[in-house]
C-alpha cells in the first residue's frame, strides 16, 4: 500500500498544486485562468511518477533471495521467511 501511495502521490501532485492556485487567485479577488490545462497537469504527474520509479529502483533495493510463505506443517503452522 504504501509503494503505491509513493507512486501515486506524483501523479495527483500537479493536480493538487494546481487546485491550491485556483483557490488563492479566487480567494484574492482576482480572475482566474479562463481554461484549465489537464495535459500538461497529467503530463508534468506522469513524468513525476516515472521519476519516482527509477528513484524507487536505483535506491531501493529488493531483499535478498526467495521468499516462502507461512506453510501448515506437522499440525504446527510455519512462518513465512526470505530464503537465500
């Protein structure tokens, strides 16, 4: 859940940015942009969440070796482990 969080969150961002600008140009009286620029938004949050994939993959290392779920053995359970 939390990868996913680390991958979506620069995606939104842009949005997000974007939707706080609106706020304070209409909470200071003035007149806002008269076209909202959705492919750029999506654009700029696409090349942000690549970004985050390669930073997730050149600093983020996998653990090392296979995992093996938890398994019903003997009458016991075992618990899962990373094997090497």
């Amino acid at each position: 859940m939390s990868r996913l969080i680390v991958h979506l969150l620069p995606l939104l961002l842009p949005f997000a940015l974007y939707g706080l600008y609106i706020w304070h140009v209409k909470r200071s009286g003035k007149d806002g942009p008269e076209v909202t620029p959705w492919f750029w938004l999506a654009a700029i949050g696409l090349v942000l969440m690549i970004l985050s994939f390669l930073v997730y993959g050149v600093f983020f290392e996998p653990p090392p070796g296979d995992y093996a779920p938890a398994r019903f053995e003997d009458g016991r359970i075992v618990p899962g482990r990373i094997g090497q």
